[in-house]
C-alpha cells in the first residue's frame, strides 16, 4: 500500500491534501474550544443558567395584565408542557432528537465543507434542538470569514456539555423557554400568553402547531401579520407530526380544517390592559428596587430579574373602565367638536398652538438653527405625509404635515377615572387618559386640576363638624365678597331671590350661592383643616371662592377625601402594591393598606353627608344615573363643573367602590364650548354610569352592585326633618338682604381689628 502511494504522486499529493485539511479543521476546532474566538461557557456556567426574564405584573387574581422586559421571556417547568406540543416540535425541528446525543456530525462536516471550502453561505440545516438551545442560549457573533463555521463549532461544544449536564426532557424544556418568537417575544409561555391569551399548559393541538410553526421563520409566519401563510406553516407541521406518527392522519385531517384565532395580548409599554398604571407602577417599583438587594448584594432590575408583582388591580374592572372611557369620549369627542363647528380654537388659538408646537422635537431642532416662530410654523406646515392619527378605533391614514397632526391632536378632550375600595383604598381600576400611545400624560398620577363642585361635600362636613345644622336654611341671594367677587347659580336657583334651602337641598343641587355662604359662616380655616384631615394634601387657598371648587387638587386625593363616607369617617389613601416576590417567589416587599387610624368627623356627620350626597343623584344634579342609566344601585354622589367649563368632575359612591372621574381638556384655553357640553353631569358622570352598568351585568361583582349603605339613626333623620325651602321673612324683605349685611359686618370687622393691630403693633393672623 505505502508503495503504491510512492509510486503515484497523484493519491500522494491527495492524500496529504487530505490529512492537512483534517489537521487543519482539528487544529481549528482546538482553538475553538480553547476560546481563541471568545470564551465558551463551562460547564459550571451551564449548571447555573440564568436567562433574562420579564417582571410580571399580575392582578389582585393573579392574572397577567402586564410585564416589563428587555425580552419577552416567562420560564414554565416541564409537567406544563403539551404532550402534543412537544411532538410538533419534534416532528418539525429534529425527529431523531431522543437518538442523538446533541450533535449531528454529518450536518457539522457539511457546514465545514461547504461554507469553509466551497463557500456556499446557504449549507446550513441539519441544526439539532440542542445546537438551536446552545444559540438561543448565547446567540451569535460576526467573525468574519470564519463566522459561520466558529458559531457552529462553539455551539457544538456548548451542545455536548449540555447533553452531559442535563436531560432530555430538562433540554426540551430549556429550548421552549428561550426559544424566540414573533414580535420580541421569547419562550413559549410568553408566546403563548400574547398569541392566544393562556397559559402553554391550555394550548390546544393546532394552536401548538402555529406556535411551532413560527420557529422557521418568526416574522414570515407571524400569525398576526400573515395569518395564511401562518396557517399554511401550520398545516405543515401537522403533516409532520402525521407522518412520523404522533398524530393519526384522520385526526391531522380535521386539524387541518381548522382557522386561527387569536387573542392577541399587548404587553408592550404603549399598549395593551391599564399602561398608565402600569408606567406608574414601573416608576414605583424602579424606586422599591434601590433599596432591596439580592443574595450577592445586587440591586434588582426590574428587566431581568423575572420579579412578580402582585398588584389591587380587579382585571375585568379594569377592562370595563376602559371600555367606558373609551365608549363616551368618543361621542363627548364628536359632540365637543360639532359645538365649535367652524370656530375651533385648536385650530384659531394661536398662543395654544405655538405652545403645542414648542414641545416638540421639530420645534426644538428647528430653534436651534435659528429660525424664528413664525418661520418654524411655516416649515412644519410644510412637506404633507402620510400619518396614522388616532381616533378611538377608527384610525386612518391621511396626509398631513407636522403642523396639521399638532393641531389635530391638540383638539383632544382627556379623562381620567379611578375605583377604589374604600375600606382600605385598594385600586380596583386607573385609567390615566384616553390613549396612552398618543397622550402620556397621567391624570390620575400627574394632574391638578380645579374641582368644582366636588369640593363642597368637604365643606359641607366641616359645616356639620362645627355645629351647623343639616337644616339650617340659607338664602339664595347673591353676596358680594371681598375683592368684588359676586358668585352666582345656574339653572333655575335664582329666579326667586326670597328663597332660602336647607343644606341637603343645597348640596343636592349644588347651589354656588348658598355653598359660599356655608363656608363663610363655619370659617375657611375650619373648612381647610377639614379637608386636611380628609386627606388633601394640595395647598388650598383661604378665599371664598374655595367653596366652588377653585383649588386645584390631585384626582387621587379626591377619591382619598371621599374614601371615609363610606368607612366609618376614616379616610384611605390609594395603594395599588401588595408584594414583590423575585423569580423563585421569595417575598421582597410587602405592602398594606394606609388607612386613618382615627375618624375624620363623626358618624352623625357621616350619615347626614351620605344622605345629602344620595340626594344628588335621586332629585339633583346627578339624576340622569337613574333617568338616563337606569341604576338603581344604592349611589351617593356629586357632580363638578369647574368656571367656563374647563373641568366636568363627578364623584360616584356606593358602599363597596368609590369612584372619581374627571374629563377635559389639557389645555385650559381649549375647554368645552358651553354648560350643556361642559358640565360634570354631561362630561364626566356617564363614564361613571356605562361602568356601572357593566358592573352590573356582571355577576362577579354582585356583592359590590348589591350593597346597600346602612339606614340613617333615628338622631339623624331626626335633624333631617325639614321642609327643603322656606321664603325669606318680613324683616329680610323690609331691610334688604341679611346675607349681604352680615358679610359686610364680617368684613368691617375684619378691616377694625386690622387697623386695631397696626395701630398697636400687632400682627394680623389673618
């Protein structure tokens, strides 16, 4: 034999070509492993695989309604695992997988030949699940001319350690947690949550067989975007699994004749269940994380780590409140927009525009080469482009330039609504505007906005707290205070000056006049250190013009101020966290309820105020919720319109939930048109009434729609017993208006004992 290779140079030189190319493929092989081309993980750092994983914000009934991630990944263990998934995957990816020991060695020769010597890019297949685990795993890296050939070689490596630290079933299981899918998600949980909206453990056959079939290709057989090439994808692995016998062919058959459905989840920051709460949750729990470490003295991070957070949140609730806000605001929207007709101020109100215009990036790069505003208008009013605009589900694409789209969005009203459980303030629902893509303002979290009417139940409770009888009568005449400021009623209070009501009727209907008054005889100060103790933490003004609403005051103080009506006078600050857990479900932080340790008022005072504001919605202001809706729950209530008609507030209150809602909008310039538009009971009480009644054709929830608020004591409807209205005596007709005169003597009393203190040289604490 040696002879005949000496006597024939030709096999010589064949030969030697030969061992040098396998000495060279060893040699390269060898540098490979030793980490010539980058470090392969060892077989420790195999035993201690840690993959990135969502934080998963889960519902006060533990369903997902949201996750933060880098990648979308959620791990399951193995006895969640589809028998039939697993076929399909099998079948599909690597039919001899329980034969190999991870590697296919002909795949690998030919990968070398081919790409290495006959430089053929396309010699890839062949990949076996546990290379495809091994690059999920570690991914790939550019090497250049050897690129290929180097990721295959480590990933070969990577594979036979993996084969060696762990089992069959443990590598399935592995591979389906890391393995990517459409849109940035990673891991067959994640996929399964966001294609089909359950767990992987409920999949059925052929929603597994679509799932499979993406892990060709992720984007070309996204069922979202291509559901017929997707369903062609997944007929193929249906064949698959029939031919290699893990499905019977009458069975693949009928399969076959099935269509997709999706449930398609959004858990994307923009998109998707409750994103303002979520965002304001993200904010919350980054600052939780700072002062919590892990076990090698770590900070947490929110995008890796695969915490849990357990939250108030009553999913369904929440996708009620969502779908009333969305269902009003699009007529509110329509008609907003119909009363201004041709004269809309979006659109003529030059300050409101240039304002608009100058938060944006446009504006600001455009500033910075100098030109000027009116030269910046006119280049951003130029160069029309096709645009996506939103517009509550009926989004089309226009072409508008810069300028047109600020205009357009700039004539959006916004809302805001929050449900809470008044016995502990736990958040039910938060809904922070209209569409979180295009309006990321919060106005649950970030707004301050004047109240209204809202505010005189709290003035009302400090009147009742300093001696002031819920039957004490008030005249309706106007007063002018100091300043010159003379508040008037609208509707019909006003029309006869002689009159005078009682407080429930004056709060039920919301007469300014009278609420004025009320605040002016228990004290603004009294009336400010009430509402303190109810939980208002904004700075309130110490005017008169407070008793309607003036000061601007956050809508989650509001629902905190409202909270002890129905909690014995104690009022409960909103909380939406009960627990941290991290990835092994060990506990991080726990939170409780931050409820008043004592009453704000008394329980007279409680039950006369609950009795006052079920007035409001049974014969004042806020009856279009039993006229128009048709609610016969047990409701206390009140309406908020605030001046012009810039806010529309309404305060919805039942013995189980407390409910505040606020619409308008976020600029002050742009408010409604007129009353009827404007007014709480237009603008902001329906989203209130629509959710209700989902409530109510829910029987989940009948324990919180069929409350009822205790009866009032016998002392009570005792000091309620009056007629509502009385005409002003003899002696108020003959010397004029008593009102006017005692505010004038208040006054005069308060410029004497100024001058008294200056004069002495005492400071006024007033």
């Amino acid at each position: 034999m040696l002879e005949h290779i000496k006597n024939s140079p030709r096999l010589k030189w064949t030969l030697i070509a030969l061992l040098s190319i396998i000495s060279i493929f060893i040699l390269f092989y060898f540098s490979v492993y030793l980490g010539v081309f980058g470090k392969i993980p060892s077989t420790q750092d195999l035993k201690d695989l840690k993959q990135n994983q969502a934080t998963q914000v889960l519902s006060v009934d533990e369903e997902l309604i949201g996750k933060y991630y880098i990648f979308d990944r959620q791990p399951v263990n193995a006895n969640q695992l589809p028998k039939h998934l697993i076929d399909a995957l099998i079948a599909t990816e690597d039919v001899r997988f329980y034969e190999h020991n991870g590697i296919d060695s002909r795949s690998l020769l030919r990968v070398f030949f081919k790409s290495l010597m006959l430089q053929n890019k396309s010699s890839g297949g062949g990949s076996t699940l546990t290379l495809q685990l091994a690059k999920n795993l570690y991914g790939r890296k550019d090497y250049g001319y050897f690129g290929i050939v180097v990721n295959k070689l480590q990933e070969s490596i990577i594979a036979s350690r993996l084969e060696e630290i762990y089992d069959k079933e443990e590598i399935l299981t592995l591979y389906l947690n890391t393995v990517p899918f459409s849109d940035n998600t990673f891991g067959i949980e994640s996929a399964s949550m966001k294609f089909f909206n359950k767990h992987t453990s409920q999949l059925s056959l052929t929603e597994s067989a679509v799932l499979v079939g993406m892990l060709k290709a992720s984007h070309s057989y996204n069922p979202r975007i291509f559901p017929e090439r997707s369903r062609l994808r997944r007929d193929v692995v249906l064949e698959q699994m029939e031919k290699y016998g893990f499905l019977e062919k009458a069975k693949m058959l009928e399969a076959k004749q099935t269509d997709i459905e999706l449930n398609y989840q959004y858990y994307s920051h923009d998109r998707g269940l409750a994103p303002y709460f979520r965002e304001q949750l993200r904010k919350d729990i980054s600052g939780i994380l700072d002062t919590l470490k892990n076990a090698n003295g770590e900070s947490f991070n929110i995008y890796k780590d695969g915490l849990v957070i357990y939250t108030t949140l009553d999913k369904k609730m929440q996708e009620y409140a969502e779908a009333a806000v969305n269902e009003h605001m699009a007529a509110l929207q329509k008609d907003h927009e119909e009363s201004y007709g041709n004269r809309a101020p979006w659109n003529t109100n030059k300050d409101a525009i240039l304002d608009a215009v100058k938060r944006t990036s446009a504006y600001k790069k455009l500033n910075k080469q100098g030109l000027s505003d009116n030269e910046i208008l006119v280049e951003l009013d130029k160069n029309s482009r096709e645009m996506d605009l939103f517009n509550y589900g009926k989004e089309e694409l226009v072409k508008a330039s810069t300028l047109d789209s600020i205009k357009y969005y700039l004539k959006f009203l916004n809302a805001g609504f929050l449900a809470v459980e008044p016995s502990t303030g736990a958040v039910k629902a938060w809904v922070g505007g209209v569409d979180f893509e295009n309006f990321k303002y919060d106005h649950v979290s970030q707004s301050k906005r004047q109240v209204g009417s809202t505010f005189k139940p709290i003035v009302y409770t400090a009147a009742l707290e300093n001696g002031i009888p819920p039957c004490s009568y008030f005249s309706i005449r106007e007063v002018t205070y100091q300043g010159g400021w003379t508040p008037s009623n609208s509707g019909s209070f006003g029309d006869d000056p002689d009159m005078s009501y009682n407080m429930k009727t004056a709060l039920s209907n919301s007469i300014n006049t009278i609420a004025v008054k009320v605040l002016m005889e228990t004290g603004i100060s009294k009336v400010v250190s009430q509402a303190q103790k109810m939980g208002i933490t904004s700075k309130l003004p110490q005017v008169p013009s407070i008793a309607l609403g003036t000061a601007e005051i956050g809508l989650n103080e509001m629902a905190m101020a409202y909270t002890g009506f129905a909690n014995k006078g104690r009022s409960s600050a909103p909380y939406y966290i009960t627990r941290i857990e991290d990835a092994k479900g060990n506990l991080l932080a726990e939170f409780k309820p931050r409820t008043q340790s004592k009453p704000a008022y008394s329980e007279t005072t409680r039950e006369v105020m609950i009795e006052m504001m079920k007035a409001t919605i049974n014969e004042g202001t806020a009856t279009k919720i039993r006229s128009t809706y048709g609610l016969q729950n047990d409701i206390a209530g009140k309406t908020g319109t605030t001046q012009s008609n810039k806010d529309g507030w309404f305060v919805g209150l039942t013995p189980e939930l407390l409910t505040v809602t606020w619409v308008g909008s976020d600029d002050h310039r742009l408010g409604f048109r007129n009353t009827r538009i404007g007014q709480g009971a237009n603008s902001a009480l329906p989203i209130f009434a629509i959710f209700l009644q989902k409530l109510n054709n829910d029987a989940k929830f009948n324990a919180i729609t069929s409350a009822r608020f205790g009866s009032p004591s016998s002392a009570v409807v005792s000091l309620m017993d009056c007629e509502a209205s009385k005409k002003d005596g003899f002696f108020d007709k003959l010397f004029g208006n008593s009102d006017q005169r005692k505010q004038n003597k208040r006054e005069n009393k308060k410029e004497k004992k100024g001058l008294f203190n200056k004069i002495f040289g005492k400071k006024d604490k007033n």
